[in-house]
C-alpha cells in the first residue's frame, strides 16, 4: 500500500487530537442534530436522521498531520454536498456565495476548510465507523470525514457548522501557523509557513505522549461511567 509523502502506518486507530481536549468528552450521544448558520439568517437545528440526502459508505485511510496514518476505515453518513444541497442552498439569499465553513464541536475544538474542499464527493457528515455507530473516540455523535485532508480538519463531536461569505479565519499568531486552510495530505499542507517536509520532523516526536495522554482520559472517563 502506497502512503502519502511524510506518513507513517499505524496498525491501530488511536484516539487523538491536542491534548487540551482529550478530557472533554461529548453529550447527548443519540441526538443527530446540528446547529447550522448561513449568512443574514438565524441558526437552525436540523436533524441529519431526518434528511432524504441518501446514507453512504466511504472507505478511506486516515492522515494525521504529526505523520501517522491507518488504513481501511469505512465511514457511514450522508455526503456534505447533498446536505449543502438539501439545507443550505435554498436558505441563501439570492447572490449571495459562500467561501467556507466553520466547523465547531462540542469540546470547543474549532476548525475551517473551504466550501470548495467541504463538496467534494469524498468528505461526509458520518455517524458510522465500520458499520458501528460512531464511539466516543472516534468522535460520537457526528462528526466530519474529509479523507484529502489531515486530521484536524476532521472535526469529532461536531455540534455546529457556520457558512461563511469569506474565507474564515480563526487562529491567529502562533496558532495559525499549525492551522493550513486547506491541509491536503496529498500536497503536504501540515501548515502555514513551513515547508510540511520540515514540520515531519518537528510533529513526529509528539505522538507518543499524545496517544498516551488521550488513551488515559479515556479510561478515566470509562471508569467514573
Ligand atoms: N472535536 C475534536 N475534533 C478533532 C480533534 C479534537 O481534539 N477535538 N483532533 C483532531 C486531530 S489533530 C486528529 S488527528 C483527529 C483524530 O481523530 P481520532 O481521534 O478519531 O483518531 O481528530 C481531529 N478532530
Ligand atoms: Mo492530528
């Protein structure tokens, strides 16, 4: 199997993320709504479950951005192009263009991608992994697959998605330069600034500690339950 520039095979699927967020764990596990924002509107709750946007089954391998990667993983949801399609479209006032999306999630994780990368056919609003629903590592009760893009921007426990007229920013100094708005895994957008053949080598080392960290607050949570 051929792997993108820069990654790493893992043989398991660890729960990760920064660490900051590795003991904030999501609520209300069976509800599939999410708050939706479009420009000169109020917010909307819609419920994914109640959609006609069709369920899909992508297959796809996951690229994490500090160079690990797993393969063979089959998400279950609807398309995000069908829901831009289904929800949104009709709700934008005439003229009017949308240039990306924030994506927020109930752990206060934030990220953007823009609408051209947010429609292609391959990214989803996923409730499933390999026919299960979605666990809590994993990022239950929604959360965003988007394959052609490193991890980060596969946001877990998504609660809200805002559109946007121009291209969203939302991380600025030190922050921003981990943060590339489009982060392709093909073309090694790992950040701003810094070539992703050099940040390999900076993001390598972090790994360990981090699935660590994330694999305790797991079991911490598991036992207090
Ligand atoms: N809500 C939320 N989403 C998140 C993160 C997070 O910390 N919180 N971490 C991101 C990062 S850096 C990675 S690599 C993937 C990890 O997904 P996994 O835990 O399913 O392996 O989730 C991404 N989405
Ligand atoms: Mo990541």
């Amino acid at each position: 199997m051929s792997l993108p520039p820069g990654q790493i095979l893992r043989s398991d699927f660890p729960r990760f993320g920064l660490t900051p967020y590795a003991r904030r764990f999501p609520s209300g596990l069976d509800s599939r709504s999410i708050l939706v924002t479009v420009p000169h509107n109020e917010a909307i709750s819609i419920d994914i479950a109640k959609l006609l946007s069709p369920r899909v089954r992508v297959h796809a391998d996951f690229h994490c951005v500090t160079t690990w990667s797993y393969a063979g993983i089959e998400w279950g949801g609807i398309r995000f192009v069908d829901f831009y399609r289904e929800v949104i479209q009709s709700k934008l006032p005439k003229g009017v263009s949308i240039a990306g999306v924030v994506l927020c999630a109930q752990d206060g994780y934030r990220t953007t991608l823009l609408l051209e990368d947010v429609l292609d056919d391959s990214v989803l609003i996923a409730d499933e992994i390999d026919g299960q629903a979605l666990s809590i590592e994993h990022g239950a009760p929604l959360r965003l697959v988007a394959p052609r893009h490193y991890g980060y921007k596969n946001l877990k426990h998504l609660k809200r998605i805002e559109f946007h007229l121009e291209t969203p920013v939302i991380k600025r100094g030190f922050k921003a330069f981990l943060d590339h708005p489009r982060a392709r895994v093909v073309e090694e957008e790992r950040g701003r600034w810094v070539a992703g053949k050099i940040l390999r080598y900076l993001y390598r080392p972090l790994i360990k500690r981090t699935v660590r960290e994330f694999e305790v607050s797991m079991n911490e949570y598991n036992k207090d339950d």
